[in-house]
C-alpha cells in the first residue's frame, strides 16, 4: 500500500481524505500494525484507483505479460522522461521495472535510498555516478549497485537514450535513510520509483 501510494505522488493525508480512513490507521496499515477489514480494503484501494484484489490475489503469469507495442507509458510531471512500465505491480513482488526513454542532455539529481538497482543500456549513451566514480555507458553495457551509495546520471550526448532499470525499494527503511542523509547532505533524498 505505501508502495502503491507514493507512486500516485500521494500523502497519507491524501490517501486518508480519498478514502475516509483516518491517517493514523493508514499508517498502522502501512507498518503491518493493523489488518483493514475487506470494505476498509476495499475504501482504500479505490482511493489508490485499484480493485481490493489487487492486495489479496495470487498473481499468475499470464497477469504479468507487456506487449512491446501495447506497454503502458508514462510521464512525471516536471519530468521530461518518458517510462513504459516492464513490471507487474503486485502485492508481494519486490522488484521494480521500467524502461525509461532519456531525452539529450537531461541531468537526475542525487538520491540515495534502502534497496538496489539494475540498469542496462538499451541504447545511446549514459554518464551514471555512483559514489565518486563516473561511469561512461554505452548500448549492452549494465551496472549494478546499492541504492545506499548516493547516485546520479544524465544523457550528456545530443542523442536519445534508453535505459532498462530494475530496482528493489524498501520504503519502510528508506524513509529513516532519507532522514538521516538530509541532515548530512541537502542534495541527497529518497529515491522512490515513478508511477502515473
């Protein structure tokens, strides 16, 4: 659910005023403190514009398929990339996917975060900074590294990019990073995947 909620760019007072749930359960919610009953479920999954089966059904295979001409696509307002989402955002799975389309010289600002990321590069070229070290990346190449190393990359070329990105996001315990990496760095925060 907080997964879900901070990819729709939501607050838990957001959430608690779509759905009529007081914050302070959503919260209980979120932390595994509290188990809604189905119609709180189900007040809740309308307010994040998904049936109440998306948190309690058994994911099966077939559920899971992207066409490559059919893939959902996305943007971010604000942002200038473009994402088709790869993966099946279901309860239960860990992992997160997106190929994101890279306009020329586009720069993503430092982030640091719980978790761990996959990016390969479909095509063009990416200056991806992990850390102090640069990383010059060109098609077929892929870098795999913790998302605790603060992390930054950018399209410096006149040419379009894409990049296949594959992550692990632990909101639980990326929140408490976040609090501590702003009292240490202004332009580190928490990195969350991006979602319409």
């Amino acid at each position: 659910m907080r997964a879900l909620r901070k990819r729709l760019s939501m607050t838990l007072k957001d959430l608690s005023s779509a759905s009529g749930v007081s914050v302070g359960y959503l919260s209980q919610v979120e932390r595994g403190n509290a188990t809604p009953t189905l119609g709180t479920l189900t007040q809740i999954a309308q307010a994040l514009e998904v049936d109440a089966d998306y948190f309690v059904r058994t994911p099966r295979a077939v559920d899971s398929l992207t066409r490559g001409g059919a893939r959902p696509k996305f943007a971010v307002a604000g942002s200038s990339i473009e994402y088709e989402q790869i993966g099946a955002e279901r309860a239960g799975h860990e992992l997160t996917s997106y190929v994101m389309n890279v306009p020329p010289g586009y720069e993503s600002e430092v982030v640091t975060h719980v978790g761990e990321e996959i990016i390969y590069i479909l095509e063009g070229t990416i200056s991806q900074i992990v850390g102090e070290r640069e990383y010059l990346m060109e098609a077929g190449d892929s870098l795999h590294y913790l998302g605790t190393t603060p992390h930054c990359w950018s399209n410096k070329t006149d040419k379009p990019a894409r990049i296949l990105w594959v992550g692990r996001m632990q909101y639980h315990k990326s929140g408490e990073l976040g609090q501590i990496e702003a009292r240490g760095s202004e332009k580190s925060r928490e990195m969350l995947p991006l979602r319409r």
